[in-house]
C-alpha cells in the first residue's frame, strides 16, 4: 500500500498534504486553487458593508468607486429595487489555497492592500444590500390597529420623534393613526433604519 501511495504522490504533485498557502500551484496537475477561485461552501465573507451607515453620500460614493463594493442604498420591495455587491470573503482557516493579493481584484486601485495581511479579497459572487434588524409586517400591522392611536407602531419602526407627536395628538385625533395603516399596508411605511421586514419562514 505504501509504494502505492508514494507512486501517486509522485504522480500527482500536491495531491497528498498539499500546503497551497505559500506559492502558487507548479504546475495544471497540482490540486491547489488560488482561493479566490473556490466556491462560496468554502469561504468565510463578511456582510455586505451598508456605506450609507458609515459616510455621508460624498465619502459613500468614493469608497465605492476606489474599492468596488459596499452598498450605497440598503432594502427594496421588489426584487428589481434591491441593489448587488460583492463581498469581502477569506478561505476557511482548514483549507489551503493559494493567496496572491495581485490577483484579487483585476481593477489595480481597488485592492483590499491594507487588509492583505488577514487575506481578504473580493467574491466573484454578489449578495443583496439588504439587512435584516427584527422587524415582522404582521407584528406591526397588529400594533398599528390596537395601538396606533397612541403611536406604538411608529415607535416599534425606529420613528420616536414621530411617534411621541402622534401620542401626544391620539393618533391626530384619529386620522393619523387611519393614515399610518394605509401607509403600512401599501409598503410606504418601514423602519427607520432601512431594513427589510423579517419572512415568517
């Protein structure tokens, strides 16, 4: 079984025990991938960078245009209204694959080089810019109907200057608590963080 087994690693280069990290693959039989080509199973990535949180519209869009990712908008009702972006992802820590930070991003500018050290590098994939802080329509709906008048919704959604002005009113002696229902069922009232409303399932 030995000679067998020393054959095959004189075969296959790289094939038993193969250590990828340090240099690239020798030669097209070599099992080492550069990491940024493995699938997505394989990878660690970060969330999607939500810029709109982090830096005013200017600074947003210079940090998109320098390094190619990160979300300028978050959320959307339609599938169309949601925005794409690639992901900042590293290889699992147990599995070996060839890091070369020249190669992680065509566009030269756009190197994540500050943060070569933790080998980062972009995804081939996107992910959508969307994110997701415990907000249920269903739950707010209810709170809307039962207590509205006294301006629970508005403060369940993140709007407490609004909210506290509609308690203060009785719901805008009840036509703004009819308003905030209209609003709520047709998709134009949500929180006020700009994240999507959590799925049931």
């Amino acid at each position: 079984m030995t000679p067998l087994l020393l054959l095959l690693s004189l075969l296959l280069p790289g094939l038993i025990l193969a250590d990828c990290s340090g240099a690239p693959p020798a030669n097209v039989w070599s099992i080492c991938k550069n990491c940024s080509e493995l699938p997505e199973y394989l990878l660690k990535c970060e969330d999607v960078l939500d810029l709109a949180s982090l830096y005013n519209d200017t600074a947003a869009a210079e940090f998109k245009e320098k390094y190619g990712y990160g979300c300028l908008e978050m959320g959307g009702e339609t599938y169309e209204d949601v925005k794409q972006t690639q992901v900042v992802c590293a290889a699992l820590e147990d599995f070996s694959c060839y890091y070369d930070p020249l190669d992680m991003n065509p566009v030269k500018d756009r190197r994540i080089e500050d943060r070569a050290n933790e080998k980062v590098f972009l995804s081939s994939f996107t992910k959508p810019c969307v994110k997701y802080t415990g907000h249920y329509f269903q739950t707010t709906l209810i709170f809307s109907l039962l207590l509205g008048i006294l301006g629970v919704d508005r403060f369940c959604l993140g709007w407490t200057g609004i909210g506290v002005g509609k308690m203060l009113t009785i719901g805008g002696l009840g036509i703004w608590w009819i308003i905030d229902i209209i609003l709520l069922i047709t998709g134009n009232l949500v929180p006020n963080d700009k994240s999507n409303w959590e799925t049931l399932f």
